[in-house]
C-alpha cells in the first residue's frame, strides 16, 4: 500500500479516492490519530483519509507517523 521516496516518506499508492484501502491500513496502525472532523474525506472515521498525520499531495498523501 506503500511507497517510500528516497527520503523514506511513505506515500499511499492508491490515491485520493481508494477508501477501502485507506481503511484497511488504518485498521492496522498503531499511529493512527483521527483528525478533526471538519476536516474528514472519508466516512469512516478509522481510515488513513481521515489521520491527523497524513498531508496531501496532488497524487495521494505522505504518511507522517514514525513507524
């Protein structure tokens, strides 16, 4: 679900409307912090869309957790 760049960012391979992946790795993260509700994009509030530590690129977002 991953791709790292030669900084080691992990960027989200599926893009901005990948829900049921977005979920599915939430699910299993253990950095996992639900952001604001005002600024949720996906329904379900577990989902990496929905993380405090995620930032937007244009083709996806770079997950910010340490781990």
């Amino acid at each position: 679900m991953w791709l790292k760049d030669s900084q080691g960012k992990k960027a989200f391979r599926h893009g901005h409307v990948a829900f049921n992946q977005a979920s599915q790795a939430a699910q299993v993260c253990g950095s996992f912090r639900p952001d604001v509700e005002e600024e949720w994009v996906a329904d379900e509030e577990r989902s990496c869309y929905n993380c405090r530590l995620r930032r937007w690129t244009a083709e996806s977002f770079v997950c910010l957790s340490p781990a």
